[in-house]
C-alpha cells in the first residue's frame, strides 16, 4: 500500500530580504510568491562528425528566472523599503521560507515594482518581480546561512 500524501498551506510561508546577509526581514502582507523556474540554455553541438541525424545539444548555462510576488499594501517599513531597492538598482539577500520549514536563498535585483494599484472597491494591492542572480540554494545544496556562494560550485566542459 502506498503511503498517503502529504500536502502544506501556503500560509505561513515568508519572503524575507537582508542587505547585511545576516538580518533579515519579511516582506509584509504578501499573498503570492510564484517562482517563473529555471532554464537551461543549450548549445547546439551538431558537426559534420555527428554519427546520426539528430541533434547534440551541450547544457552551458542555467538562468534561476524570476520570483513574482503580491500583497495587501500596508505602508510599512517592509514594503516602501522595496521601493528603495528597486530605484537604487540594489542587489538584495532574500530568502524565502515555506509553511513546513524548508528555505530557499538568493540574491536579486528587484526588477519591478509596483508600489500600489486602487479599485474604488477593493484592497489595495502592491507587486513585484525579483530578478535572480545566480542560482537559488535549497536545503539539498547544503543551505548556508550566509547565502548563495557561486564560487562552490565548478562546471567542467570536456
């Protein structure tokens, strides 16, 4: 018999940025964060030796994508903070922690923003996009408190 599966709330899950890498802070009043995923780019590695038809493709780079998130707008530190990064073209520290524990790091610019929008009649919402730079560190890739480091890792072409 297989077991039964498991499955978590979104509530409780944060999205939290430090300048310092160490201090970190939660983004107020969020109701989304949706990763876009990775991507890999390939490189077309087909020659006149290519012993088939078919193509051969080479993985040379991995793009992290983008994070995109919403919330209620609230005015707090948290929130016009986001602003502050987004016109001073801020590289951030963020992490993101999910309702059972698990957390993510990286390091991104907020790429867009969206401080408020209005609707007579409904809440005020605010938006936006964190544009990764590097890769995200997950609790398999033995998650360092201090954040991504790049450096160890190493990709070998032969």
């Amino acid at each position: 018999m297989s077991p039964a599966s498991q499955a978590y709330p979104g509530y409780g899950s944060r999205l939290m940025y430090s300048l310092d890498g160490v201090n970190y802070t939660p983004v107020a009043q969020l109701q989304r964060i949706q990763p876009s995923g990775s991507k890999q780019a390939m490189v077309d590695q087909t020659n006149l030796r290519t012993a088939d038809n078919f193509t051969r493709v080479l993985a040379a780079v991995v793009d992290a994508g983008e994070i995109e998130f919403t919330g209620v707008y609230s005015g707090v530190n948290s929130q016009v903070a986001l602003g502050l990064f987004h016109g001073a073209m801020t590289l951030v520290h963020w992490r993101i922690l999910l309702s059972d524990g698990t957390m993510y790091g990286f390091d991104a610019y907020l790429s867009q923003f969206k401080p408020w929008g209005i609707v007579y009649n409904k809440m005020v919402p605010f938006s936006g996009t964190l544009r990764i730079n590097g890769g995200i560190e997950s609790p398999l890739s033995g998650f360092q408190p201090t954040g991504f480091q790049a450096s160890g890792f190493q990709i070998v072409l032969i």
